[in-house]
C-alpha cells in the first residue's frame, strides 16, 4: 500500500508542479508566455508522463475525483479511497509550496490568483456560480468516461495514458476561461491555499462539482457503456488532473 500512495503522492505533486507550475512561472512571462494553450498542454503532458512512470503502481488517479468514479464503477476498493485522498492532497500541497518557494524569489512577486480556480470575480471570465458548477461537472463527468473507456480491457493496450493525457488537455481548453480548470480536488486545494485573492472561500465548489461530476460520468459508463463484468486486468486505470 505504501508504494501506491507514494505513487499518487508523486502523481499529484508533478500535476500541480507541472500544470499550476506553468501557468504561475511561464504563461505571464513577457514576450514568452506560453498562454492558456501552454497550461492546458503542461497539464495534460504531466497527466499522460506520470501516468506511464507510475500509474502501472497505483492506477494513475493523481485526482480524488477520479479515485472517487472509479470506486463507483467498481474499479477501485472504497476501502482505500481515504488513503489516496490524503495522498494526492499532500502530494498537491507540496508541489504549490514548491511553486511559491520559486516564484517569490522573482523582484516585486506577488501571488495574486496564483492558478486558483473562481467564479464570479475570481472567475477568468467573470462567469457565474451555476457557469461555474456546471462546467466543472460536465467535464469531470466526461473525463471519467475517457479513463473508463481507454482503460478498458476492451481498448488498445498501451494508449490509456495518451487518451487520458490528451483529454485534459481539452478540458483544460475548454474551461480556462470559466473557472481556470479543476476537475481535480486535490489541485484546486493546493494553489487555494496560496492565492490572495480568498480562493479558499470558494474551494467547496471545487470539490463538489467534481465530485459529482466523477460519480455521474462512472455511473453513466457502467450503466450504459460498459460491456460486461469488469476484467481483472480492468482493476486500475491510469488518470488524474
């Protein structure tokens, strides 16, 4: 057990370090920036990297909202939900006090956002609760579909994490504007802890949404996609944001 949670420890911690990472130190920088298409790939890439290193380990949930669907799906114990939430959450928080340790070391740095996510005012795009709420389900929703489909037995062995990787990267796309992206908990907890803009105030949405949205998107896949009985060598899937 001890290996799997250092897995998700380091799974999440390279998610934040790598996505939160890059939109903190790079996407602002003059003439350099890599923009919100930058982000939504560094998420994605740190996803698809650390998902081939270590999701053979743990699974790859790197996400509470993914150890959450596939315990719903029947793909993961609920017996050790607890451990991976505390694992992935720790491993985030690390990654973002990692962040703020570089970034203040630039001259005249303040946090400011700091890659939370919002709504309303701390929205990108100024967009409301419910806005907010439903995006953050909807996607979430869909990318436990994905990690159901492409993990399946029935898919192409070896491409989950390219999938997985890939549809972040779109979720990313997608929502930047409207919440800066969750979908992930433990991620959304992180950089909250560091904004100064009160991001905590409105971190609750941040878990339930996806929360909801995971548990949707399992039930939907097996209720209406799944093809049978699990496969034994269906037991984990490789994710996370």
């Amino acid at each position: 057990m001890m290996k799997k949670l250092s897995a998700e420890f380091f799974g999440t911690f390279w998610l934040v370090f790598g996505g939160c990472g890059s939109a903190v130190l790079a996407a602002g920088f003059p003439e350099l920036g890599i923009g919100f298409v930058g982000v939504s790939l560094a998420f994605g890439l740190s996803v698809l990297t650390m998902a081939y290193a270590v999701g053979h380990i743990s699974g790859g949930h790197f996400n509470p909202a993914v150890s959450l669907g596939l315990a719903v799906s029947g793909r993961f114990a609920w017996a050790d939900l607890p451990a991976y939430w505390g694992a992935q959450v720790v491993g985030g928080l690390l990654a973002a006090l990692l962040i703020y340790m570089i970034a203040s070391g630039a001259p005249g740095w303040s946090a400011g956002g700091f890659a939370s996510n919002g709504y309303g005012t701390h929205s990108p795009g100024g967009y409301g609760l419910i806005s907010a709420f439903l995006i953050e389900v909807v996607l979430t929703a869909f990318f436990l579909l994905i990690i159901l489909g492409a993990t399946s037995s029935r898919a192409p062995a070896g491409f989950a994490p390219i999938a997985i990787g890939f549809g972040l990267t779109l979720i990313h796309l997608i929502s930047i504007p409207v919440t800066n992206t969750s979908v992930n908990p433990a991620r959304s907890t992180a950089v909250a802890l560091f904004a100064e803009t009160g991001a905590v105030g409105q971190l609750w949405l941040f878990w339930v949404a996806p929360l909801i949205g995971a548990a949707a998107g399992a039930a939907i896949w097996a209720g209406l996609l799944s093809e049978g009985p699990v496969a034994a060598s269906e037991g984990a899937a490789a994710s996370a944001p």
